[in-house]
C-alpha cells in the first residue's frame, strides 16, 4: 500500500462567502456571551458577543470611509492589542486584504515587507516600528479605536476564492515570503476543531500568545468566536509562571501554547490544579516526549500536538478522539488528503521515509506566494505541495516526524531561515564568513546561533547590537560563536550539521 491518506473531501464552501461573516456568524445568537476576556492578574477585560462585532463592522465601515477598497493590500503595524484582531476581521468584513506583521520585526525588515506588497494603507500603533513609505496612508491607533463606534458595514461577499490575507514566512532563500490565503482557508480551519481541538461552542480556550502572532490569531481566537466559545487571552507582560492561576480563575477548558511556555510552567510547578482543563494544544515547534510526560504528571491531562505550516497551518494532530501513537504527530485531519511523496511526487510505500506533502484539493492551502509564480510552481510535483519535512506513515495513517530537508531552524514557535540572520551580517566589519544554525542548549531548549570567521574574536555584545537593529528579536542569535573555518563540503557547500557538533564539541570541552 502507499503513504496515502484520503477519506473523503471536507464539506465544500458556501458560495458567495466572507471569512469575517463566518468568523462572527454566531454573534447574532450569542449576543451577551463573553467573546474574548483579556486576563490580567486582578481583573479582565471582557469583550461580549455583540461588541465583539459592532467593533470589528464600525472598523470595516471606518477603513471604507478612509478610502479603502474591496481588495486593497493592508499593512498592519499594530501591537499586543485587542484591536490587532479587531482591526484583522474587520478589513476582511469589507473585502481588504491584511497582513498581519510580528511588532517584533525592525523598520529594515518592514521597508522589504512594503516594497513586496505596495500597501494603499499601513494600519499603525503607537511605538511600533515602521519606516516612511512616501504616497501610503497612515491610520493610527487612536483612528482605529474612533472606528469601532462607526454604522456597521456590509459584509464584502464573493467567491470563496478570493484573496483574504496575507501573512509572511522565512523561506528557504533567505528572503521572507508572502503566502497568499483566500477567504475559504477559514472554513477549512473546521477540520482542526475535531481532528485537534475537540472545540465546542461551551469552550473557554486559553491561548498564551500574544495577540499579533497569527498562531495566536487563528487558534486562540478565530476559531473559538467561529463555535461560539469563549476566547481568553493573558494581558501583555503575562509570563508562563502566572498562566496557571489565571487558568484556574478563569475556569480554562483547553490551553493552547508552544513547547516553550510549557516547559517554563512546568519548570516551576511538579502539579497543578486545574479542575475545568480538558486538554492542551501545543504547535509552533516540535514537542518533546518529555514535556508531554511531565505535563500529564502534573495535570493528569493531555497534551495534543498539531503540524502544520503557513501555507496550510495545521493538517496533522492528535486529538481527544485519536490521541497519536507513542512516536508519531497524530494523523491528517478528517477532511485532508496527505501523502508521502518520493522527489518524483510518487506516494511511497507505507512506513518508508519521504517528504510529508498535502493535496492542491486542500480547501485550506494557500493561493501562492506573492509575487514568485517559479517559486510557488516549485514546491509542487503534480497534486501534492511539498511542505519540506520528512517523515513516514504507518498502516493506521499516523505520521512519524523525521527531520526538515531545507535547515529551516525554529525559535519558539516561528520558523526562521538561516540565510535571511546571515544576510543581515554581510556588512558587518571585520567578519568574513558567517553561518547560522539552531543548537539545544539544554533539553528542550533551542537557540540560535551564529558561527563565524574573522582574524580575531569580535566583540559578542557588538554584534547582538547590529543583530538588534536588523532582525526581530526572535531571529536574533543568541549565541556568536568564533571559529578558524565554517564546515563545508567537498562542493563547498556549508554543513549546518557540522555547526552544531562543533559547538558540542567546544561546549564539552568548557
């Protein structure tokens, strides 16, 4: 048999549809039930059903009022704000097209992102970084909170396939890449509610992330308002050791975070009490059995972990009703076809190793990239997008996770690309080589690191310095390594593999 998983084709999409209408379509029904409670250590802010929507509908009506269109490209600038999301479905609401953007990422970074996309409005907050771009409107923050009070607007409906958001990724060029989604890529997200969440309208699902990172965006809040849950999400300045009061006190049903955060709550606490916690989500980066274990230890509750990427978000998990084999991630989602595919594009028998690959027929994979007809035709071979990971399939269709083939590193939950940290390093003086990988500095803990040749050791504290000023602080090394030569390999290719066993080796003999 081959590594093919395929039971049946996910309920097709209405036509004509809205992402934003979809998202707030139970508002009308659920009008005073608490949407989204914002939870600081005394006290939450509560967002109901009803003002949940007027705002978002105001939004829409307000980003018309200043010249918008059906179609027009929005940069969004914002911060950890509940107007992030706000102001995300609500230029959807009227059929623009948002980019949500980490508030992390440097003014150089955002000048690249606004010559890509040739915005007709930057959305920006207050303190968030954002180069001048001469002919483009800027809305602040304090215009955006005016809009909320606005008439509603009509939903924008339309073919399901149309452009909806934008949102970028490291790729494996160097250069981040705009993946392109369509307004359908929400109905799609259903999928994930059974064959991950276990997601029902009685829900309180806590998400630790903040409001502007798009696992957060889709996980911790879309998905809840779209079944009518209640979506709570810590206040900014929450850290991971304060996250299980406020699970408790709020009566959380299902936490939702990356590896790390667990691993930091489980650093402090051997046992918590967490009465109403079904289960947790984890996603971003891989999860170690270690965590698993300790958090059942210390909850008796589960944790599911979910795959997936930007151009599809999450398409493999475990879940409440098909928990994954010791092992494996799980299984492709009711609804999904998913394969192992050889470099040919053929499914590989069953249990061999091959490159995990998800259908072109997957109502929730991207449209492209933008702008890179080449580059989106690559990373398909007939029917099946290549998404770069290995791994195997076993008789039941759960999916062993093997290893990436393209170096991509990972840094608490966002995928970087080590040539775009070493491309922000070319000008640097006195550095002549530079590579870039991601070591475990501990178990479970991963870091970037920066490996580099020079004719002496430079000084650590200059170069965090000049990574500040050109990287978010996420792909930002952490660790600067000097060293004679980069390993490289007959056809001088350099071996990132190699980096990482010298620093084991120079890290043993410390």
């Amino acid at each position: 048999m081959r590594s093919i998983y395929d039971e049946g084709p996910f309920t097709p999409c209405p036509d004509p549809f809205n992402f934003t209408a979809h998202v707030l379509g139970r508002a009308a029904d659920l009008p005073d039930k608490i949407a989204l409670a914002v939870l600081g250590p005394a006290r939450a802010e509560r967002w109901s059903y009803a003002r949940l929507e007027r705002a978002v509908r105001g939004t829409g009506t307000g980003l018309l009022q200043a010249g918008l269109k059906p179609g027009d490209v929005v940069l969004m600038r914002l911060g950890n704000t509940v107007e992030f999301p706000i102001a995300y479905l609500g230029a959807m609401a009227v059929g623009c097209v948002p980019v949500p953007s980490s508030s992390q990422i440097t003014a150089r970074e955002v000048a690249a992102m606004i010559d890509t996309l040739e915005p007709a409005a930057i959305l920006r907050g207050d303190g968030i970084a954002c180069p001048d771009a001469p002919g483009v409107p800027v809305i602040g923050q304090d215009d955006l909170a005016a809009m909320r009070d606005l008439a509603r607007c009509d939903y924008e409906m339309g073919d399901p396939d149309r452009l909806a958001y934008v949102i970028f990724t490291s790729g494996t060029s160097g250069q981040p890449r705009a993946v392109c989604h369509a307004h359908r890529a929400i109905w799609a997200r259903q999928m994930m509610h059974e064959g991950w969440y276990g997601l029902g309208e009685g829900d309180r699902l806590c998400h630790a992330g903040a409001f502007n990172w798009t696992y957060t965006l889709g996980t911790g809040l879309m998905d809840p308002w779209s079944v009518g849950a209640t979506a709570l999400i810590p206040e900014p300045g929450t850290t991971p050791e304060m996250i299980p009061l406020l699970l408790r006190r709020h009566d959380a049903t299902i936490f939702a975070a990356a590896p790390g955060v667990y691993r930091k709550i489980l650093s402090q606490n051997a046992k918590l009490d967490l009465p109403r916690l079904r289960h947790g989500l984890s996603a971003g980066e891989k999860l170690s059995e270690a965590i698993r274990e300790a958090w059942n230890a210390a909850t008796g509750t589960m944790l599911y972990e979910a795959f997936g990427m930007s151009e599809c978000s999450t398409f493999i998990s475990a879940s409440p009703t098909c928990p994954a084999r010791p092992g494996t991630l799980g299984r492709p989602q009711k609804g999904r076809r998913v394969a192992i595919v050889d470099e040919a594009g053929e499914p590989v028998p069953l249990g061999a190793d091959g490159t995990i690959a998800v259908s072109n027929r997957d109502p929730g994979l991207m449209l492209g990239y933008l702008g890179a007809k080449e580059e989106t035709a690559a990373r398909f071979r007939g029917e099946w997008f290549l998404t770069g990971d290995h791994g195997a399939m076993g008789e039941d269709f759960q999916i062993e996770y093997h290893a990436r083939v393209d170096d991509m590193m990972n840094a608490g939950g966002y995928r970087v690309s080590p040539l775009e940290v070493e491309a922000a390093f070319q000008d640097f003086p006195g550095l002549t080589e530079i590579g870039v990988t991601d070591i475990e500095v501990k178990a479970d803990a991963r870091v970037i690191a920066a490996f580099y040749t020079s004719e002496a050791a430079l000084d650590a504290d200059a170069l965090a310095a000049y990574a500040k000023e050109r990287l978010a602080r996420y792909k930002q090394p952490r660790l600067f390594v000097h060293v004679d030569a980069l390993p490289r390999n007959p056809n001088g290719k350099l071996q990132r593999q190699a980096l990482k066993q010298l620093y084991e080796a120079q890290h043993g003999q410390a």
